[in-house]
C-alpha cells in the first residue's frame, strides 16, 4: 500500500480534512464579520433601542396656575372632573376599530354615538370640528362632566369598554366670580399639537402630549410661568414592565399663579352695564340710518393712570370661557367663530378698530398748541366750514363764535379743527407738499402712540393707523391697480363709485385738503382702539406719561415664596407742556361740567367738587353703518373709556354705562352723595393679596352678595318693558341652579374617589 | 501494546510514582494539548461569568438564590473536566470496544425520554427526568456515541488495512446506524440537535473517505428530508415561525420575532467594549428570554461588546484549530474520523447558536459549546475535548 502515508491516511481524506478545516474557520468568520456590523456599524441605532427598551417614563401633569384678580379672588382655577377619555391607540387594535366600544360608551353617558365617534377623530384638513386637534397618543377627552354613576359604570366593566377610562382630573374652570367672566382677557386652552411638541422639543419647556397651552388672552401670555412643568419618574423596567429602579426622575412643579390687577367685582359692573347700554342702543331710533341702533360690538376699559394697570376690561359679544374646557363641541365652536357669530372671541378692547372721532380732539388740540396756535386764542366756532365747493359741518355742535381751545373740547366744536388743520396743510405745501412737511396733526398723532401697539400684555393686539402721507402712499401703491382698473371700467358715464375709484387712481397718494380736515376730528381713515385711547386719557390724567397697560400685576411661585411683581412700564410720553396738560385737564372737567357729557356728570348729580372727573365725548362715522358711540374719562386715578360700534352718540349710548361705572366705583348714590361703604374701588388696588404660610393667596372677597352692585346700578332703561325683567330673573335663576348643580356634582364626585379607592 | 501504554497502566517494568508519571515528559499529561485545554477553560470562565449575570437576577427561576445557576454551573464543568480526564485516562482505542454497548445505551435514553419518563421544556420533548431536579439531554450523549459508531464501523476494514476506503456496505452500515437516533431525536423533536447531527455524519463520511457518490447523495438526502419534514407538517407551529421571523426579523416583534429581535438588540447596543459585567440593561432587564442557555452569547455581546464576543470567537476558533492539528496529526482512520466529528460539533453548533443570536441563522435549541448553561452539554462537550486529547497523547501502534 504504497500511498498510503505514515499517517495511514490516503490524499483523498487529507484533501477533504482540509476543507473541513476551511469551511469551519470561514464559519466563525461569517460569526466575527457579522459581530463587527451589529456592533460597530449599527451600534449606535441598537444603543438607542435598549434605552427605549428599559426605560419607562410616567408622567405626572403640572397643576397649572391660577389667576387671581387683584384682591387674590380666582378667576382661573382648576377644578376636579370626571373625565372619561378613550385611547385611539387602543380603540384601532380591535377589530371594527372600536366602533362597538363608543357605541357602548354613548348609551352610558347618554349622548349620540355620533358625537362621540366625532370628539375622538383625528382633525386634518378635510375634518371639520368637532375632531381632537391633540396627540393622537393621547388619550382623548369625550365628556369631562360625567355623572358618578356613569364613571362606575364603565370602570366596573372595564372589559366592555377597552381603551376607555374615567377618571377625576384636574381641568381649568373659570369661576366667574360677582358673575364677571372676563372671557376675553383670560383667553382660553386647548391641547397641544404633534407640530408644537415637536417645535419645544429641545427648549427649556417641552411640552408633554397631555398638555393644553393658552391659546389667548392671559392664559397664553402667561403661559409658560402658569403650565409650570410636568414630572416625569423614568422607571427602569425588565421584560415584564417590573420596575427595577429608578432613573433620573423630575418631579412635577405646579405652575406659578398670576395675580392680575383686574377687580372682579368693578369687571363684573363694568359687563353689565356695557351690555345694558347695548340693549339700550338697539331701542334707541336711528334718525340718520331709519332704523334702530344695531350695537353690535363693545368694550369697555377701566384703567389705573399711574401704573396703567388694568382693572377691567370688558368686550362684547361675550361668551363663556368654560365652554372650551375639556374640549369644545363643533356647536360651540360655531358659535365662537362662524360667520354668523359676530366673533365673541375677539377681544374688543384691544383688537376692535374704529375711527376715534371726537375724542381724538385732544390730539388735535395738542397738534395745534404745538403748531404755535394759543390754548386760549380765539377761534371761530362757525356752523360749517367750506373749501372749495365742499362743506364740512359742525356735527356735534353749533356756532359758538369765537373761543378758545378749551371751549372747542368742551363743546366739541367741529368747525375750530378743521380751520386749523386746513391751515396746516396749506402751510405744509397743499395738493404740492412741501419736503420735510411738518404734519403736526400726524406727528402728535404718533406721539400720542396711536398707529403703534401700546404693549398691553395680551396676544394679538392691533395697531390701528394714523392716515398720514407716508401711509396714504402705500395704501396707494397697494389698491391703485383696482382703483384705476374699476375707474377703467366706468368709461364715459361712471357710477358715483367709479367716479370716487377714478379720483383715487389718479390723486389716492395724496393728502388732499379734505382727508386733513376730517381727520382733525377723528373721522376718516384714522383707527384706533379702546385700549389705545384708554392709554392717551391715561396719561392726560397722570401728567403725561403713556403707560404700558397690563392685566399682569404679579406673578406668584406656588410656594408663594417668589413674588415677582411687574412693574409699569410706559412706552413714551405725551408731548405737551405742563401748563397745556393743566388747561387741557381743565377743559376736559368742563366737558363734564357744561359740555357735551354735563348731562350724564355734572348735570346729572355727580359730585365733581369731590371727584373730579373729566370726560371728551365722540361720534364716529363710519362709512355704510351707523355711527360710533366713544365716551373717554378720567378721574385722579383711572380711566375709563367705553366705545359702542353702531351704537349711537358718545355721551348717548355711553354715558349712562361709565357714570354707572363711576358710581359703583366710588359708591355714588343716586342722589350724589358718597357712600364709602358701597365703594367698590375708591383708590386703586396698590398691595397684593395676602400669600398665606403655605404659599397659598389668600382671597379677599366682598361679603356682599355677589352681584349686588351690579344688580343695583344696572342702568334701567327709559322704560323697561316686562319681558326684559322676566328675561333678566330667568337668567340669573338659571346662574344659581349651575351653580347648585356644580356644587351637587362636587359632592358626588367625593363620594365616587372613596368609593373607587375602596375597590382598589 | 508498548511499554509506555503498560506505564500508563502502572504495570510497567519501571515502577514510578503517581506523580513521576503525570509529569514525566512523556507523560500523557505533558502531551496533551495545552492550548486547546487553556482555550476551553478560559471559555468556561467567561461562561461561568455570563451565566451568573444572567442568572442572578432571575428570580423567577433562580429560586432567590443569586448564586444557584452559578454553583451548578460550576459543579458541572468540574464533572465535565473530570470526565475529560477519565476519557483521556481510558484512552480512545479502549472505549473502542465499548462503542456498540454505549451507543445501545444512549439510543435506550433517547427512546425514554419519548415515554413518560421524559420533560417537555420550551415545547420540546429532549430531557429525561432523573429525579430530584436533575435532568439529562440525551441527545447530547448521542452526538458522542454516533461519531464513535460511525468511526468504528468506517473504519474497522480500513484500519486493518484491509480496503483503502471503507466500502458502500460499510457506509449503509454506519448511515443505518446514525438514522435510528436521529430520527428519534426528530420526534421529541430536537431540530437544533438533529442539524448538529447531518453535520456530523457528513463530516465523518468525508473524513471516512467514502466515496464522493455518498458524500453528494447525503447533501441531497438532507434536502430532501428537510422538504418532506416540512411538507408532511412534522414541524410544531413554533418551529415553523422560528423560521418566519428569520426571514423576516421585523415580523411581529412582541411575538416570534421577539427572541431575536431582543437579542440583536443586546448584542448591538454592546458596543466595541460593552456596558461592563453585570451592567447590562438588556440582560438585567431580562429581555431576552433563555440567556443563560441559548442565548448566553447575547449577555457577552451586550456586557463585554465586541471585544468579548470577539474573544469568544477567538477562543473558539483556536480550539477547533487545535483539533483540525489533532484529526491531520492522527495514526489510524478511526481516530482521524472521531476528531473530524466533533470539530464538525462544535463548529456548527457554535455556528448555528451565535448565529442566531446575531439574526444569521434561524432559532434552534442549541447550547454554545464551553459556555452556555447545561451540565449535559458541559459533560458532553467535555469528554469529546477528552476523545480529543487521548487521540493526541496515544501514539501509534507501533507497526
């Protein structure tokens, strides 16, 4: 056996032994190159993994804080509530994507099967409200009003209604205390989207699904110091979600609480008697229009003129705040915001716009005192005032003959601005401007902060306009197009709109004579707003200083440790002398005394020699509506400024409400005397409300019944049929029965946490 | 037989001490393997390690004794090493003619774990119940006793120098021989092990030297059965989504696919050095589930990372290096074959458990050689070292 080797092994089976040797090695290669991509290649990605592996996080909403008014009474808490809630994640593992489960559900809580198919659908753009704009994680609120009954019902047969939970939460609740819900100004939440939580993702606040934001008004000013921050407890778990440990762990900080330097109780006043004058405006006959005053819109101001600091701010139409609260039905939302709704959402104060009228006067005089013209000069008063074939009247008033500045104001006498301003911008160059134009009309406009934010401390507010050059050039620039398109249009016999359009197209750049006439009495295309106005009478009122106007009066840690208050702060001053801001005062107290509102003040039983109260009244015309009601006053201390759109004249419309406002303010009684017992607010609020050791605020309520000074001092109407009052006693019992209703729902809600801590 | 056999033996002319003769340098002792001995231990160590950590935190089996899987362990590789030793001190030639009686046993065993007498564990019926809490795989014992049946009858003509290969009746004889226990092991069923084993008769039947024509019929043969076993629905269902989740790693994870994803995940997170012993949060967490067992590899890849997993390899390569050294440096056919044997063991049951642990092979219930917990597989694998280190340490009959 000759090829057999010493081994006694032929070739064939070396050769085979071989490439044993040799796939086995290339085995553990394979083994070695496919560790390497695993773990070095693809390390980072399975890293990330056994982190989301092991690590649960629960997470613990922040109570979010209140706000208080000025005396610590809340106007924004929270409240517990019943909320049942289904889980979509849960709801589309089963078979008919939970269909069977909500139908179930809507029987128990006794609503339609649709309404609640409809809550839990995902908003996108094809799905109107109602559909949750929220984390589709989230679980998603149905009903957080459910009756203790109902709530057991699901909880004990849990295995009817999976993805389906009931329990207490805590939910903002506006309390509406002295029934002043002040909806506009604290705005409103509602739950945050997969864009926001994505957007704060790596901010100093994240946001958590489960959060809602403030999406106006205080609530979304103050947002991020009243969310304060969710905790989260990271858990380490095994396979079977046992918890191992704990990680890195942040606990839950409840928000910071916003005292506010709105009175409750003067809010609630300054409500009612803005919607009564309202009511009464539509009674009133419109001889210019034909028809009743429609009083579609109003606001109301009540100011502090050295601080600026708001103390009530009041728009209608108005609407209830709660409704947004766990949810907002797509009924309620239509009413907020359809077409029909006349946008109760709108805070009118601070984003309703209309031209000032009369009570622009004061710029104007400050313009003209300003251009050279004496205070006490003498300007003719005249029934009317003609330029060219045109004829400006003197709406409000009469032919005085010769007077001076002051007695223009007081008797707001049309014809004495539009002299004046009529010289100015012959002086300024006329049809040709001359360059570097003084505009002193403008400019003091400006200087008075009109055409600009004042920086009140709520969201979106409007900057109005001042009509000036550089304005009418762009708004030219902007509309020539159409204008000269629909001149075009006319050809040789054109309509009185063409005609108009053909005008524009050609001159709509510039200032004619008769844009600088009508708007030195606040006509035309001057647009201010409530808030704006309140800021200039302010001022007038505290020596000139144009104050910033916030709500925000402090913001207070939940340990009640850290007072952080915030300080007024003024964003200019009014460019007047001192001895014009006195004659000024002086003239706006007689407007009060025996001018155009001495009939709602000092005609009227107000006892100026103790408080002294000014007043400028306007009418504004707006062009194809009825006119403008603005009533601006002021005492040492505030100022309160109401507008009424469509509502009637100044001191006609506006007049009763503010004296109203006055008098509870003050506890004036009918008969003039004061009595500081019934006074709401004589001096303005300067301290905070007492923080108690535990960090909570003590509130300081009125023991009065609630409403009483409104109730009191409602303005009654010139002759009050008796359907109103029917309708009034009907409304405000239905205010107690909620309130019983609540109150019984709090109660059984007690019970059911006893009960459910018992099962467990 | 030589003098030095009779030395061994103690009946040799020159009469030395028990120690002389363990360390006299041509002691059987001295020529063992060395490396392959050192490469096992330090398996063994890192094993011992990786189970304790994969094992001290589970309650639920560990009966709240941090240390219990660790201990038995332990116990278990001393036996192993000491059963080594008795092989390597029985010498491969003796056990030779012991072969028919050892494989009749085993066979016995794997026939009684299909009676009563047997556990199910994880849906396979593959262990037979000793009592007082002692269990046997029996298949493991089988792995043995099939190379050394196969390699006897292969090659008994050859090594008496009869025939240059074994002939076709000598290879039936041997393939008749292995299917019995295979298709027994089928029917628990142990998958795992019954792959271990096609892998083992077609390296002994090329190591046998049988002809090519066998060789080539065995590769189709395997086919063929694997299309019936799975055509004729002898597969559990949870053997069959093994498969599935292989192919398609991400299909349900928190079901069949789970296993593999988890483990991927342990191994992948580990790193180039790991999340450090016992700091593993896929293995403290227990996500994978038989880490101490199957998927001992994921507690080392996550823990010690690709350094460790890398040594793992390493270790495991030197040491089937080593037997390759001793199946080419063997005298006679029969110890040729059982060295082919059980590198074709370890080197695909090592293949086959890392592999599924990194998602490159489907899931079969395989222990890893040296590492895993399981004191059958221990014993087992430690003897075949054993069958290997006497293949080394007895030289040739002198001719």
């Amino acid at each position: 056996m000759s090829n057999i080797p010493e081994t006694g092994r032929t070739s064939r089976v070396t050769i085979r032994l071989i490439a044993i040797q040799v796939l086995v090695m290339s085995l553990l290669l394979t083994l070695g190159g496919r560790l390497w991509y695993l773990q070095i290649r693809n390390g980072d990605e399975y890293q990330k993994e056994a982190k989301g592996n092991h690590v649960q996080q629960v997470v613990e909403p922040a109570v979010r804080g209140s706000i208080l008014d000025s005396r610590g009474v809340p106007i924004a808490d929270n409240e517990t509530r019943l909320v049942v809630s289904a889980s979509r994640t849960e709801l589309m593992k089963q078979d008919d994507e939970g269909e069977a489960v909500l139908e179930r559900l809507a029987k128990v809580l006794g609503m339609e099967a649709k309404t609640v198919k409809q809550k839990v659908r995902l908003c996108d753009a094809k799905t109107p409200q109602p559909c949750w704009n929220g984390s589709p994680y989230q679980p998603i609120p149905v009903t957080d009003d459910a009756k203790p009954k109902q709530a057991l019902q699901i909880r004990e047969r849990s295995e009817d209604f999976p993805g389906i939970t009931a329990e207490p939460e805590a939910v903002r609740r506006y309390a509406a205390p002295y029934g002043a819900n002040t909806a506009q100004a604290l705005g409103y939440l509602s739950p945050v989207t997969d864009e926001e939580i994505e957007k704060a993702k790596d901010t100093d606040s994240p946001f958590l699904p489960s959060d809602e934001i403030g999406r106006s008004g205080l609530e979304r000013t103050y947002d991020s110091k009243l969310r304060g921050s969710s905790g989260v407890t990271r858990y380490e778990v095994d396979n079977l979600g046992r918890v191992m440990g704990e990680a890195e762990s942040e606990k839950a900080r409840p928000g910071s609480n916003l005292v506010t330097s709105i009175d409750s109780r003067v809010q609630a006043v300054a409500e009612t008697q803005l919607d009564q004058a309202m009511k009464n405006a539509r009674k009133e006959f419109d001889k210019n229009t034909g028809r009743n005053y429609k009083a579609d819109a109003g606001a109301v101001v009540v100011m502090e003129n050295k601080t600026g600091r708001v103390v009530s701010m009041a728009s209608n139409p108005e609407y209830d705040p709660n409704a947004w609260v766990g949810g907002i039905s797509g009924k309620e939302y239509a009413k907020l915001t359809g077409k029909d709704s006349n946008y109760p959402l709108l805070n009118r104060s601070i984003q309703g716009l209309s031209a000032p009228g009369s009570i622009f006067k004061v710029i104007s005089t400050s313009a003209a005192v300003k251009a050279g013209y004496p205070f006490n000069g003498n300007y003719e008063c005249s029934s009317d005032y003609k330029v060219g074939g045109q004829v400006f009247k003197n709406y409000e008033s009469k032919g005085y003959g010769d007077i001076g500045l002051g007695r223009a104001l007081e008797v707001s006498c049309d014809t004495v601005f539009y002299r004046l301003a009529h010289k100015e911008w012959k002086k300024d160059g006329g049809n040709m401007p001359k360059k570097g134009a003084r505009d002193h009309f403008y400019k003091t406009a400006h200087q008075f902060g009109l055409g600009e934010k004042t920086g009140i401390d709520l969201p979106n507010e409007v900057s109005g306009r001042v009509p000036d050059r550089e304005w009418k050039k762009n708004y030219w620039e902007a509309n020539k197009d159409a204008w000269c398109k629909q001149a075009e249009d006319g050809g040789d016999n054109p309509s009185y709109a063409e005609k108009i359009a053909k005008e524009n197209c050609v001159s709509g750049m510039k200032m004619r004579a008769g844009d600088s006439i009508n708007y030195s009495i606040g006509q035309g295309d001057t647009l201010v707003t409530p808030i704006q106005m309140a800021t200039i009478y302010g001022a007038l009122g505290n020596g000139g200083t144009l104050y910033d106007p916030t709500l925000g009066k402090a913001v207070i840690s939940p340990d009640g440790k850290t007072v952080n208050e915030i300080e007024p702060t003024s964003h200019g001053k009014l460019p007047l002398t001192k001895k014009t801001l006195g004659q000024m005062d002086k003239a706006l107290q007689g407007v009060a005394t025996r001018g155009s509102a001495a009939w709602r003040f000092g005609e009227a039983g107000w006892p100026q020699d103790k408080i002294k109260i000014r007043a400028k009244t306007g009418t504004a015309e707006v062009a194809g509506k009825q006119t403008t009601s603005w009533l601006a006053t002021y005492t040492d201390d505030f100022t309160v400024v109401m507008t009424i759109s469509q509502g009637g004249t100044g001191s006609g419309a506006s007049g009763p409400a503010v004296r109203n406002i006055y008098d509870a303010m003050y506890g004036v009684g009918e008969d003039g005397g004061i009595d500081k017992k019934k006074a709401l607010l004589p001096k303005p609020q300067a301290a905070l409300p007492k923080i108690s050791k535990d960090g909570t605020i003590v509130p300081q309520r009125d023991k009065r019944p609630a409403d009483d000074g409104a109730k009191r001092r409602v303005a009654e109407p010139p002759a009050e049929s008796p359907e109103t009052r029917r309708e009034a006693q009907a409304a405000r019992h239905e205010g107690e029965r909620q309130q019983r209703q609540r109150d019984g729902a709090r109660q059984a809600r007690t019970t059911l946490q006893i009960a459910g801590g018992e099962r467990r | 037989m030589s003098t030095r056999t009779f030395a061994l033996d103690g009946y040799g002319p020159r009469k030395r001490s028990a120690w002389n003769r363990l360390t006299a340098r041509d002691s059987v002792v001295w020529r063992m393997d060395w490396i392959m001995l050192l490469s096992g231990t330090v398996l063994a160590v890192i094993g011992s390690l990786l189970v304790y950590s994969a094992t001290r935190n589970r309650t639920e089996l560990n009966q709240g004794d941090p240390q219990y899987f660790l201990v038995r362990h332990i116990i278990s590789l001393i036996v192993g090493v000491a059963l080594m030793g008795a092989t390597v001190w029985l010498g491969h030639r003796r056990l030779r003619s012991a072969v028919p009686v050892l494989y009749g046993v085993t066979v016995l065993l794997a026939l009684a774990v299909l009676t009563p007498l047997g556990a199910t564990i994880n849906g396979s019926r593959a262990w037979l119940n000793l009592g007082g809490g002692f269990t046997v795989q029996p298949a493991e014992f089988i792995k043995i006793t099939v190379i050394l049946g196969m390699a006897m009858l292969l090659a008994a003509k050859v090594d008496a120098g009869d025939r240059e290969h074994p002939d076709h009746r000598t290879v039936l004889h041997a393939l008749g021989m292995a299917a019995l226990p295979i298709v027994i092991i089928l029917a628990m069923p142990d998958l795992g092990s019954v792959m271990v084993l096609v892998m083992i008769v077609l390296a002994v039947l090329l190591a046998s030297g049988a002809s090519n024509r066998w060789v080539i019929g065995l590769c189709l043969a395997g086919a063929l059965g694997a299309v019936l076993v799975w055509a004729l629905g002898l597969l559990d269902e949870y053997q069959i989504n093994r498969f599935a989740a292989f192919a398609n790693p991400a299909l349900d994870p928190a079901g069949v696919g789970y296993n593999t994803n988890q483990a991927r995940i342990a191994i992948g997170s580990g790193g180039l050095t790991g999340k450090g012993l016992f700091e593993g949060t896929q293995t403290t967490g227990q996500f994978v589930p038989e880490q101490q067992t199957d998927f001992v590899f994921t507690v080392a890849g996550e823990e010690l990372g690709f350094v460790g997993g890398g040594l793992i390899l390493l270790l495991l390569g030197v040491l089937i290096w080593r037997a390759c050294r001793i199946a080419r440096e063997s005298t006679s056919l029969y110890s040729t074959i059982v060295a082919s044997g059980v590198i074709a063991w370890f080197a695909f049951q090592a293949f086959e458990n890392i592999g599924m642990t990194l998602g490159i092979m489907p899931v079969a219930g395989l222990p890893l050689p040296f590492v895993s917990y399981g004191g059958t597989s221990m014993f087992a694998v430690w003897i075949a070292v054993g069958l290997l280190q006497s293949i080394r340490t007895q030289k040739p009959i002198a001719a």
